[in-house]
C-alpha cells in the first residue's frame, strides 16, 4: 500500500458515496441526503493528513490464493465431514470468484448440476448477481464439481430452500440446519491453508483476490466483471463498520 493512502484507496477518491449505501442497506440506518458529501469531504482531509505524515493504514489487500496453495491445503485436508464440507466451501469460493456472503447465502435450489458441471445462480451479492458456469476441474482433487458432489452427499442435503453450506455441530459435526456466516466462511479458508503451513496467511478474501480462473477452467465475463469492481468493494469494507456475527 502506497504511504499516504487510506486502506484500499484509489487515485485519492475515498468511496464516501459507497459506504453511505453500505450504512443505508446492510445496517439500516437513516441518514441524511448531504452526508455523502459531507463524508468525502472528512475523508478527503483524513488522507491529505495521512499524506504529510507518510502513515500507512490498514493492512492492505488480501494475499491472492494461488493454485499452488489451494493444492497444498488441500492435500493437508482431512477426509472427515469437516474436512469434505470446507473443500467444497473453498473450491465453490475459488471457482466463482465469490467474496464470503456470496457463499454463505447461497441455497441448494442456486447450485444446479448439468452435462457440464455446476452452474451457480449467486443471488445474493454487494456487486453483482449473477449466474456461474463452473466446469469440471482437469484434476479430481482440485476440482469443484466433484467437492459439491462429495459434500452434499455426506451432509445428505436435500431442501432446496435450505442452505448449500451448513454448519456442523461443533462437537458430533452432525449437519445442523443453521447455514454458516460470512465470517464462518471467511475461517473455512484460514484454517485450510493454515494446515499446510504455507508462508502466507490467506483470510476469506483471498479467494476473491485471486487470478479470474478456477481450477482447470477459463474465465467468464461475469468473473472479469468482479476483479474490475473488486478494488472498490475492498475499502468499503475496509472503511464500514464491522458485521456481527
């Protein structure tokens, strides 16, 4: 990150306009018509400060989650039904380009399998709903059509209305009705890289950080249309205030 930036910022235009929709939708609160401008204008003071003092804020972007590391988590995965679910969390999360609360609301009825492989209608998205063709991957272990599969066999899904990812209970990993939160997918990546002791910390953003390609497949439009909108979803997340879990 640049010295005298704010977390994310780019070409010096805090997104005041973006978080005041975040405030408006996602945390319901009334505010005034003129606090967009009122906020760019704090903001704009706030980096010009950061400026003269060469602070740096933040912790910057996410580190990407590479092929490479994916294979290695992975390998390092165990085959219990923890294990299976966070793979087929992970994949499905790579395959689309998600960002966690993309994953996380999607329901049995948004994953359809064809000839092909999955096609995933994301529903629920800041950016952009969208329909994902996710072909099968060139590698069984790595491929995200057979990670669903396998998953949603050994939870024995079967609501369409219920959640495609569902928690476990935390002791008998029994499948519990209860979907995961963002958040909880946001860990599902943490801790699977995290066994393979890789020399980097990936976070529930790194797979949206990472190149426009899932394993074994090319890149669609709509993925493209989410690394160029990518930038600017990352400060406002890094400017809002925190969700509850």
């Amino acid at each position: 990150m640049a010295r005298g930036q704010l977390p994310g910022a780019h070409h010096n235009r805090p997104p005041a306009a973006g978080v005041v929709v975040t405030g408006r939708t996602e945390h319901k609160l009334v505010l005034d018509r003129t606090v967009a401008a009122r906020a760019r204008r704090v903001l704009k003071a706030e980096a010009k400060q950061l400026q003269k003092t060469d602070e740096v804020r933040g912790r910057g972007p996410a580190p990407a989650l590479l092929v490479a590391h994916l294979r290695a988590g992975l390998e390092a995965d165990p085959t219990t039904r923890l294990g299976i679910r966070d793979r087929s969390i992970v994949l499905t999360q790579y395959a689309i380009t998600g960002r966690e609360h993309e994953v996380a609301y999607l329901r049995l009825r948004d994953i359809v399998e064809t000839e092909h492989g999955l096609e995933i209608d994301v529903r629920v998205s800041k950016i952009s709903p969208r329909k994902v063709k996710v072909p099968f991957g060139s590698r069984p272990s790595t491929c995200p059509v057979r990670a669903w599969r396998a998953g949603t066999e050994s939870a024995g899904l079967a609501d369409a209305d219920g959640f495609a990812f569902r928690a476990l209970h935390p002791r008998w990993h029994t499948v519990m009705d209860a979907g995961l939160s963002p958040e909880a997918i946001g860990d599902v990546t943490t801790r699977l890289t995290a066994r393979a002791d890789l020399p980097v910390r990936h976070t529930g953003h790194s797979p949206a950080a990472a190149p426009p390609r899932s394993p074994g497949a090319s890149a669609t439009a709509a993925t493209r249309l989410r690394c160029a909108a990518r930038p600017r979803l990352r400060l406002i997340r890094q400017l809002s205030p925190p969700h509850a879990a």
